[in-house]
C-alpha cells in the first residue's frame, strides 16, 4: 500500500506512536538527569551538616510523588 492510500486510523496510530516515543525520550532524559544530579545534592546536603536520616527523608518526599505520577 502506497503511503498516500493510508487510512486515517492507520495515520492517527503513526501519530499515537510518535508521541510516545517522544514521551519515552522525555522520561529517559529527566531520569537520567536526575540520577546523574542526585549524588551531586547529597554530596551537598552532607556538606551543610545534614544528617543522614534527614536526606533520604527529603528524598523519599521528593520522589513519592514521581512515583504516583508514573504509576
């Protein structure tokens, strides 16, 4: 089949598909940004005289929410 004879469902499915995969690159760039960025905030934290309970607290707070939002 000719790419001028797609049907609009097969269209509306190249399009459903891109923005996933756009929606895939998004998710693998914010995660490894914030994975690259969370050594660089404890490291930090630690600095400042935070103690160590209180920033896997903050960070568990932190990611709670992502986690809900991915689920």
């Amino acid at each position: 089949m000719k790419r001028a004879e797609k049907s609009t469902v097969e269209q509306s499915g190249d399009l459903r598909g891109s923005l996933q995969a756009a929606a895939g690159i998004c998710f693998i760039v914010c995660g490894t940004m914030s994975f690259a960025s969370k050594s660089i905030l404890v490291k930090w934290a630690y600095e400042q005289g935070a103690a160590p309970e209180a920033v896997l607290l903050y960070r568990q707070l932190i990611a709670a929410p992502m986690f809900w939002g991915i689920l």
